[in-house]
DNA sequence: GCGGTATGCCTCAGTGTCTAAGGTATTATT
DNA sequence: AATAATACCTTAGACACTGAGGCATACCGC
C-alpha cells in the first residue's frame, strides 16, 4: 500500500528465509516444519512454494544441490543460504517488524 | 496461503474497519488518519480506498451519508460502523492475531 | 494570469502473490 | 484397486493493491 506493498503479501519468502537460516532444506520439508512449527496454522501449497525457490534462487539469495535417498526413488532438492540472502533475510525481517509495528498503532490507538 | 490466505493481503480492510470504531469518518480523512496514526508509514492510495469502501458499504458493514461543508464545494461522504461491521472488526482483529502470532513462531523457533 | 498544491470524490489497466488443480513417479496401506 | 504419502514440477484464475487518470474548487507564489 505504500513502500513496501508487497511486504505482507511477500511473507511466504520472509518464512522460507527464516527457515534456512537454521539448516539446509528441501522443498517438501519446508512446507512441513511450516506447518508443525507454527502449531498447523500455515499451509502451504505447493504451488506457492516451488517458483517462489526458484525465483530465490535465480536472484542469488540461495543455492541448491540435488541430494540421492536410498531408500527414496525420488531425489531431493536441498535449499541452503547464500551470503546475500542472509542480507535478504534481515531485510525482510525488518520491513516485518516495521508493518507490524505500525499496525499496531492503527490498532492499539489509544488517542480517539 | 490456507484458511485464511486473505487475511494478510486484507489488512486494510482491519484498518478501516478499526479507525471507524473510533468514529465516523470520510474516505480523505481516513488516509490521513492512517498516515499520521502510523507515523507515516501506511501511505494508502485512494484506488484501494474507495472501492474498499463500497464493497464494505454493500457488504453492509457500514453505512455512508454525504456531508455538505460551507467552507467548501466538495460535499463529504461519511462512513460509520454497523452493527455487522463490528463483528467483522472483532473477526478481522481476531485473525490478524492468529497470523502475527503463527509468523513470530517461525521467525522466533528457539528450536533449531 | 498560471502552475502547483491541497481538498474531495471517483475509475481502471496492470502487477504480483497466492490458490486450486493438474502432471510425473514410486511405495505403503487399506 | 484405490488412496495416501513422498517429492519434484507447472499453470489458469482469483484477488488486493499500485499508479495513473478524471472531475471540480480554492489558495499560494511568481
């Protein structure tokens, strides 16, 4: 609406860089740890998350390298975190604090 | 990205709905009531207000009188928060905790 | 007198994010 | 034999917002 419009509806990216900040990870996995660490509140579709990698990855934010199960026929696509992305990382998570914030004042409002 | 995938995008709606909890407003006012109530940081734009508010109005959250002023020749339209309107607002509030909330336990996952 | 800024309402094409559905392939369960 | 789970992928459509436009009046500076 403003600045940073995007920012709220871009919170996905903010979550899946927040993600690998703590570890390599694929795809399928993200959605997963999405989903029990924030007690099955966000569910993320599949539709949502693969582009949105690819895009992350094709601005340099992360790297990727295909990584063989054995017991798995399917290979999996790990995701980890670049320098920049880490920037990314701090950005996104500034600009989060920041709407946050300030819908807070909307909200909390205690002037009339 | 789930139930309420909407949310998120929908937070105008949460301000609107909030500023005239306080009292009844016109469309100019609000955005400046936003800019200033949020240190400058919401900027929104009239194309996102004005057919907000008549999907609000038809919606019947709210209800809209024109305001003749003397000092000027433009008449003001004034909004006020319907009873319905008033549920949405304690919805709208409601969810946006849920959703703040699920994103901190992301972004704070004191666990690995 | 003329452009810029402010007030105050309105609309609409375009952009970007997500949803919902589809596809491929294998294994395990019912 | 069908369904769910794993694991990758794509794409049409929905939807909220941006940015630009329009209309009308008043004031300010040059």
């Amino acid at each position: 609406m403003a600045h940073d419009a995007q920012l709220v509806k871009g919170t996905v990216r903010l979550m899946i860089l927040r993600l690998l900040e703590s570890e390599p990870m694929y795809g399928y996995q993200m959605i997963q740890h999405l989903r029990d660490r924030s007690e099955g509140y966000f569910q993320l579709g599949e539709g949502a998350l693969y582009p949105l990698l690819h895009e992350l990855e094709a601005s340099g934010f992360l790297a990727s390298r295909w990584v063989a199960v054995e017991e798995r026929p399917q290979s999996r696509k790990y995701y980890s975190l670049e320098a920049k992305g880490e920037q990314e990382l701090a950005r996104r998570r500034d600009e989060w604090k920041g709407f946050a914030r300030a819908l807070d004042l909307i909200l909390e409002a205690s002037r009339a």
